[in-house]
C-alpha cells in the first residue's frame, strides 16, 4: 500500500520505543518471545487502526497472551499507541508496518492466532488480491500460524464476508461459527473495533468467522 509520511509523528512516535516498533527488521522474526520477556502465546492483530480491540483484548488477556498490532499509518499508530500509554499494557507490541511483507517479520509457526477486523473490503475485482483474505495472503499466513493456529475474522462487508469464505474454502482451511449477525450470535467476549463501534451504532449487522489452519 502506498504511504504518505507526516514527518512530525516520526518524531512523536519516538517517545514511544517501548511500544512501537517503527521499523522492524529481519532481525525480530523468531525472537518476538524474547522480546516480550516471557514464553506467552502470539496473537497478531492485521490492520490494527486506532487500536481499540488490541487494547481490550490485551488489557482481557494481561498475563496470557501477548499481542502484535500490524498498522501501516503511522499517524494510527501513533493514536493507538497513546490508548496503550494510558493503561500501562505490557503484553502488546505496535508495528508500522506493511502486511504484505509479513513473512519478513515471523519465523514459521511463531503465531498462535491472527486478528482481521474489518479489513478495506478493495470492492473493485481488479484489486481483489489486496484483500488481507485473498488466497496469496492465507499462504503467507499458513506459513506464520502454528499447526492448530487460527485465524479470527469481523467485518460488516458481506460481499466481503462471502469472498473470504470462498478463499478460506478454497483452500481448505476448516471455517466455525460464522454468523451474519454478531450481536444475535450469543459469542461471548466479544471487543469491539473502532469501526465496529461505528457500524453498530448505524444497526449494520456484524459478520464474524472463525478459521482453523
Ligand atoms: C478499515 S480500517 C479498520 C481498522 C480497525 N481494524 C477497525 O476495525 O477499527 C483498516 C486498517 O488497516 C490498515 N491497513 C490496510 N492495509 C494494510 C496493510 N497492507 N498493512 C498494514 N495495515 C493495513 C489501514 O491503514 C487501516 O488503518
């Protein structure tokens, strides 16, 4: 994706080292447990926006998961990481940086569960590969998740529900727990997204799926 840099919030994201990774590197993949200073299971969340879900999961989990938020904008980043400060979390990490070059970042197998949360739905067909639940994307991921791992998916899109279904199914991946309506769904626990939040409030229903690897 195409980035357009605001040079202020490089500066500002600076007073944030022990949050955001701005530039991570080759360097990380495999040693993301070390980082963390503790052998907690990884969860990562793909375009992690202004970091409201990641903050509630985090803040859920404190002490049994750690957290990766993947965001390409800095300037949201820099917004989800000030929601971060105000709770003192030590179990997440943000990232700025681009998905689609994941594999650089993890080493095989490191991540127990991925996180996409109302994803750019890309609605024109020539831009369908950009979708973060396109098939060249689940490679990746299959590579990233451990035997087992998992792959947690909202969004409020249905022609971009039922694309990813297709994708999923076409790869043979096993999909639980798809509703069209995640209130009605009696899913227990669920935190909400910025967009969510937004969606919700219009009555727009949720869909939701859960998809093994
Ligand atoms: C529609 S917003 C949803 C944000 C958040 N997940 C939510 O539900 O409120 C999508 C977010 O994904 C980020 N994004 C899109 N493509 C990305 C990519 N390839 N790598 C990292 N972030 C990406 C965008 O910058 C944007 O913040």
């Amino acid at each position: 994706m195409r980035l357009r840099k605001k040079p202020w919030v490089a500066e500002a994201l600076k007073g944030f080292s022990d949050i955001v990774v701005q530039n991570p590197g080759e360097g990380l993949a495999g040693k993301w447990q070390d980082m963390f200073g503790n052998e907690l299971p990884l969860h990562v969340e793909l375009g992690t926006g202004k970091g409201r879900f990641i903050t509630g999961m985090a803040e859920q989990q404190r002490g049994l998961i750690n957290f990766i938020g993947i965001e390409a904008k800095e300037e949201i980043v820099y917004s989800a990481a000030q929601k971060l400060r105000e709770l003192e979390l030590s179990n997440v990490q943000l990232l700025v940086f681009d998905v689609n070059d994941i594999l650089t970042i993890f080493s095989r197998g490191e991540i127990e569960r991925l996180y996409i949360n109302f994803c750019d739905p890309w609605p024109k067909n020539r831009h369908a590969k950009r979708r973060l639940t396109h098939i060249e994307f689940l490679k990746k991921y299959r590579i990233l998740l451990k035997p087992g791992g998992q792959l947690w998916f909202k969004t409020d899109n249905r022609p971009l529900f039922e694309f990813s279904l297709e994708q999923f199914s076409e790869f043979g991946l096993e999909i639980n727990g798809i509703t069209y309506d995640l209130r009605k769904s009696g899913f227990d626990g669920n935190v909400m997204t910025e967009y969510e939040t937004k969606f919700s409030a219009l009555g727009q229903p949720i869909c939701r799926c859960e998809v093994n690897f």
